[in-house]
C-alpha cells in the first residue's frame, strides 16, 4: 500500500499538505481565526493548535504574522506526518508538531495562546469518514483537554475554541472549564457559511 495522497493548500506564503480524508473545516470556517484573533487579540510568541489535522488554521496565523512559534498537537501520526512535510517543504524552522492524546505526549511549554476546531459532536453517531475527526462522546475529549491544559497555559494565556452551534453550547463546557481553575471570557458567533461560535476561556486567577 503506497502512502495517501495528498494535496496542497497555499495559506497566505505556506504551502499546507493535506489529505482529503484529514480535513476538519479548518480549510474553510477555520480561516475566520484569523480574521478573529487579529480584531479580538494581538500577535502571540507562543501559539498551539491543539486538534491541529493537517495545521491549516496554526499555518494560518503564523503566517498571517500572528505568533511567533507554532505548535501543533493531533492523536492521529498521519495528520502530524502531513504537519512535518508542511514543514519540510516550506522549510519552516519556528514549527514543531507531534503526535498526543490531549497533552500526554505534549511539550512542557506554557502557551500564550491555545486554539482548537475539536470533534463537535458529542455523541457516537457515525456520519461517516474518519470518526476521530467528529465524534468526542459524552465529550470526553474535552473533558481531557481542559483537565490537562491549565499547566500548559501561560498565566496570562487565553484558549479559544471553535465549536458548532448546531452540535453544543456553552453551557455544555462551562462546568468542565471552571473545574480545571478557567473561567469563561467570551462567546462569539464566528464569519462563516457554518453556525461555528467561540468559546474563550482563561485562567480564573
Ligand atoms: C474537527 S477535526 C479538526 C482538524 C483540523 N484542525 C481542521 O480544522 O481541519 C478534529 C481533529 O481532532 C483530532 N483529535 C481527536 N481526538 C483527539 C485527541 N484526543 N487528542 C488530540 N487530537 C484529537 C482528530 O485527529 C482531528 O484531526
């Protein structure tokens, strides 16, 4: 069996590699990060993309000027292996990705800023292509991130997640969210054909 094959997206002066079956919308309503972080933000040193697939929203802001390094964190090898050839081929030296389980395997770094396109359903209903891609029952990956990620987070550091609102609420997440010592700082409707919100959280203190 040869490899899958893959596609090319020029994101601003980055070439992103991709295979079909490993987009997650950030080719499309995950673009609006950009346009969001840089009304609602300012440029950070320090940016993850957790849930990163193939990084289209993480090569996004860096190359939109909005971070300084880039790390990219997904549990599937074959998305983090698209991530190193983007980074191959685009001879990026400020870019690191890997392959993690929420945080298991994640770098010790203290992020500024923390930014998602996580599975939006939290139920097993199969729809179809990679599950991993939409399902998180019962919200368990969530559950996850936000019971690691307070360690992981600089103390003035900001989370932004993008969810559907077709699919969830912010109520869903806000108990998960002021258990880990986060608290709730906004939610935004996003700029896209999609019914995607944000979900900003920070430390509480
Ligand atoms: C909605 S897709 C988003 C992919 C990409 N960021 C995009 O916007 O196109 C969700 C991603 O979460 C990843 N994922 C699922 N469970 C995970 C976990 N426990 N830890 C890290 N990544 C996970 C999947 O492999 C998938 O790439």
């Amino acid at each position: 069996m040869g490899s899958p094959e893959r596609d090319i997206m020029r994101i601003g002066q980055i070439d992103v590699v991709y295979s079909s079956h490993l987009k997650g919308g950030g080719e499309t309503f995950g673009q609006d990060f950009v346009r969001f972080i840089s009304e609602y933000h300012h440029p950070v040193d320090r940016l993850l993309e957790w849930c990163s697939g193939p990084g289209f929203i993480g090569f996004a802001l860096l190359t939109h000027g909005l971070c300084r390094e880039l790390d990219l964190l997904d549990i599937n090898p074959e998305a983090i292996a698209a991530c190193d050839e983007t980074i191959r081929r685009n001879h990026l030296t400020n870019v690191r990705a890997s392959v993690s389980d929420c945080f298991d395997s994640a770098p010790k770094v203290a992020w500024n800023l923390i930014v998602a396109n996580p599975p939006h359903s939290g139920t097993d209903e199969d729809w179809g292509g990679l599950k991993l891609i939409y399902q998180d029952p019962d919200w368990k990956i969530h559950q996850k991130f936000y019971r690691q990620v307070r360690s992981f987070l600089a103390p003035d550091g900001l989370i932004i997640m993008q969810e559907n609102a077709l699919l969830s609420q912010a109520s869903d997440f806000v108990s998960m969210i002021e258990h880990s010592g986060l608290r709730v700082v906004d939610n935004l409707f996003a700029q896209s054909d999609d019914p995607m919100y944000y979900l900003v959280s920070a430390p509480a203190q």
